[in-house]
C-alpha cells in the first residue's frame, strides 16, 4: 500500500447548538498505523472520527485524506451495508475475515437477536473486508468477551492504512497503538508512543507547567510587592513636589522644590516605577503562557435502600428463545432485597434476554429500580437528552451536578445535538440516583464510559445497600462489588443451546 496520510489543517468545528467551538484552529498529522484517540466523555473523539472520514465538514480549515475511508460507529442497532454480499462471498477474503471474526451464515436473518459483541463484529468484518485506506473504529471493544477481543485484536493488526481507534480499553491501546492524540476542548495533543506513554508525556507535561507557573506566580507577587513600595515613594516625593500647604512668601522652600523638578531628583522614584510596570506586565504575560489544567471533583453518591419485600423477583424454571433454534434454559431463580449478583457468559449467549425477562418480573415500582441497558438506542438518547432540557431548575442542576462529578462538562453536554452513548449513560445514572433505588440493575455498565467515569461508578456502587444486578464481561469491576455469580455456559450436548449455573 502506498504512502498515506490525514492531515488537518488549522481546523475549527462547531456544533450548531454549541455557544463555544469544541475545536479551534487544530493541525494534526496522522500516519499509517494506529493512532488512539483519547479523552473523557464528550470531548468530540467521535466527532474527530467523523472529520477525518467526511462524515463532517469543519466550519474553518481543511481535512486531507485518502480517496477510500469507512468510520465504525459506536453504535450497532443497523445491519451493517455489504454485509450480505460478505456473508454470500465465496472469495478467499471473505472466507478468511469471516473465520476470524467468527461471522455465522445466518447472522443477517437474526440480527435482532445478536448480541451487541456479535454485531460489533459483523460492523468490522465489513470494513476489513472492503479494504479501506483509513478505518476509524469507535469503541470495538464494548460488549466483547476475551475470546471476541482476542479475535478483534488479531483481526485489526493485520490491517495497513491509517487506522484510528477511540477506546477506553487501556490494553487494547497499548498493544494497537504508535501515538495517541489527547483531546480536551478547543485543542488536541498529538503524542508519541502507546497510551501509557503518552499518559506519562502529559504528566511529565503538566507538571511542567505547574512548577512554571507556580516560579512565575512567585515572581510576579515579588514585582507587585517591590511596585507597591516605590508606587508609595513616588507618591510621597509628589507631596514634597507640591507647592500647596507652603507659607506664600517662603521663597527658599519654593526654589527648593523648582530646583528638584528640573534635575528630576525627586522624580526616580517615578522614573523607577514606570520601569517596574513595564516588568509587571512581562510576568503577567509569562504566568499567562503556563496554562494549569481545570481540576474537577470526581466521585458520585448511590443513595439507595435495602427493600422490605422477602424477594425483588422470583421467576420458575423455564427457557428463553434466543432467535433460531437458539435457547437459554434457567432454573427457578429468585433474587433478595440486599444480594449482589453478577452474570456473566459469552457474547450470544442471552445475558441480555435474561435481564430483560427478569425486568418484567419485578416485585418493585419503576421508580425505585435503576435499569441502565446494555444499548441505548440513537432515538431513545435524542427522547432522554429531550426531557432533560425541560427539567425544572433545580431537578437539572442536581442532574449536571452527578454528571459532571463522572467528569463530562454539564454545558458541553446540554449543547450537543447527539450526546455521546457514555455521556447519555451518565444522564440515566444521575437520574436515577435522586429516585433513592431498591434495586441496581446494569447490563454492561462500564460501556462507553471512560476511566475516571468507571471508577467513580464501582465506588459508589460499593457503599449503596440496594440490591444489585451486574451482567459484565469486566471481571474486575464484578470482583469489587458482588458475591454471588451466576454464569451462562453453552450446552456441550446441543450447539445453540445456553444453560444458566447459579
């Protein structure tokens, strides 16, 4: 493959709802190869996805880029285009990325029943397949199992163009990755390396900066102090100048004072002033140019109660159909007020069916549950951002106040025209927060979120004594909060059957 390239050159995006522009005057070069691209919740990492592969067109500056460019979406509700002609290809391609993506023949009659993981899939087996000269991936490793990352990993590493990867997933990036461009609103930073070493680029940067500007604050308080004394001495050599206040006929006083105006004795101290304000406002200047990052307060509250019910929902024995002849069969299953139970299985194997049986089956009021769903679909996110504009004041306020203790900016998010799935994830979770919840129920909750977001979650989630439900394939989120694990295994007797083990 030839020599390719995107460059953006003096680039300024702004959303039409938006007040400020989420990026100005940005110049970044990306060359063949990985290149992550990280940041918190809502900083525009998709929105720079969508620039350098024409989904987008900035309001200043220009974008070059190969001919041939396909971006995958985080979202995966739609049948991937080309799908059915991969599916149907008797190339030895086509054979070969459908191998090792593990794509089944039947997945485009059953894509409703799909796992998001097997649609994930499906989304880059596609793009692979069409040999584009850059890809940019967004997030492909939410809703993977191991197994399904391995594959992915091995799949997106044999690939040669320019490639451009968000993720929140630390491995994938280290092990993908040559340089990562660290976003954060109006501008990016482009860093060599993985995303470990560039992490340690911006804090070796950072505290450079701090010690910079912390020299530069200590030096401008100096020149303020030694101005205050000679502003004082200056003042005090005009009252001296001053012929008011002297007997009229004192003409010795007078020549004395007429005498230090024209030699300018009395005036150095002001001479001397004038020379320090000019040093005032270098300093002024120089502690300007160290510009310290904003540090925001992290950390959420879950203020939920143990309920007084015996059960939160107690279901027989039966099975679930999982499109096909496809079925997850479960004994009888019941949950107390104050277990906390995780489930977990491979992608396909009816995590997500089984939650949502077990939702229409609660002993519980909708508002004392929280339900954070595994995907939440683009017209649900537009109907949820909807009614939070229309809160009332103080009900937002409490709501901008959870979200940006997850560490989104609350007036970046009210102007989006379409939140990111991590930052509409973070709007469920504050909301259900002031309904004082019974009962936890997240499928795949560290999806779409960033780090700092994760950890915040698993903390608060720790100290809350309601019930919770956990389907996640991250083991060590799972390890720090639950201690009952119920796991889905496929039938070795029958392919395509799933039994629950509790």
């Amino acid at each position: 493959m030839a020599d390719l390239s995107i460059s953006f050159h003096n680039l300024s995006f702004t959303y039409d709802r938006a007040t400020q522009p989420l990026f100005h005057d940005l110049s970044v070069h990306f060359i063949q190869g990985w290149t992550g691209i990280v940041g918190a919740n809502g900083v525009g990492k998709s929105t720079i996805l969508k620039l350098a592969t024409e989904g987008l067109k900035p309001q200043k500056g220009r974008v070059v880029i190969p001919e041939f460019a396909i971006y995958c979406q985080q979202r995966t509700d739609m049948v991937p285009d080309h799908l059915y002609e991969l599916i149907h290809s008797m190339d030895g391609d086509a054979f070969e990325i459908k191998g090792r993506l593990g794509l089944e023949d039947d997945w485009i009659k059953r894509w409703a029943t799909l796992s998001h993981g097997e649609r994930k899939r499906a989304q880059i087996a596609v793009a692979l397949w069409r040999k584009p000269q850059v890809l940019a991936v967004d997030e492909p490793t939410n809703h993977l199992d191991s197994n399904a990352q391995d594959l992915l990993f091995a799949a997106l590493s044999s690939f040669h163009g320019v490639g451009m990867l968000v993720s929140h997933d630390r491995k994938f990036l280290d092990d993908l990755c040559h340089q990562c461009l660290f976003v954060e609103p109006p501008h990016a930073i482009l860093r060599p390396g993985n995303y470990t070493h560039g992490l340690q680029l911006a804090e070796r940067d950072e505290m450079f900066v701090t010690k910079n500007r912390h020299q530069a604050k200590q030096a401008l308080s100096r020149i303020k102090h030694e101005a205050t004394k000679r502003r004082d001495a200056a003042s005090q050599a005009d009252r001296k100048r001053s012929k008011r206040g002297l007997v009229r006929k004192d003409h010795d006083a007078k020549g004395k004072i007429y005498l230090a105006r024209v030699t300018g004795k009395d005036g150095s101290d002001g001479k001397r002033l004038n020379q320090l304000e000019g040093r005032l406002s270098q300093a002024r200047m120089k502690m300007d140019r160290f510009k310290v990052k904003k540090k925001y307060e992290l950390g959420i509250w879950m203020s939920g109660v143990k309920s007084k019910r015996n059960t939160l929902f107690n279901l027989p024995a039966g099975s679930l159909s999982l499109g096909g002849d496809r079925l997850l069969h479960y004994p009888d299953i019941s949950m107390k007020p104050a277990e906390r139970i995780a489930l977990t299985g491979s992608n396909g194997s009816g995590k997500s069916t089984l939650i949502e049986h077990i939702m229409q089956s609660l002993n519980l009021k909708k508002d004392h549950v929280i339900y954070l769903p595994q995907e939440i679909g683009i017209h649900a996110s537009q109907d949820i951002m909807t009614e939070a504009r229309v809160l009332p004041n103080e009900k937002l306020g409490q709501m901008m106040t959870v979200v940006s203790c997850l560490g989104s900016r609350p007036h970046r998010l009210l102007d989006s025209v379409e939140p990111s799935p991590g930052e509409i994830r973070k709007i469920l979770i504050a909301t259900g927060i002031a309904n004082v919840p019974h009962l936890i129920v997240m499928d795949e909750p560290t999806n779409h979120l960033d780090l700092p977001s994760i950890e915040c979650l698993e903390q608060a989630l720790a100290d809350c004594p309601c019930g919770l439900f956990l389907a996640s394939h991250d083991l060590r989120f799972l390890d720090a909060l639950v201690h009952i694990r119920w796991h889905i295994s496929e039938n070795s007797r029958i392919r395509g059957n799933y039994i629950l083990e509790i």
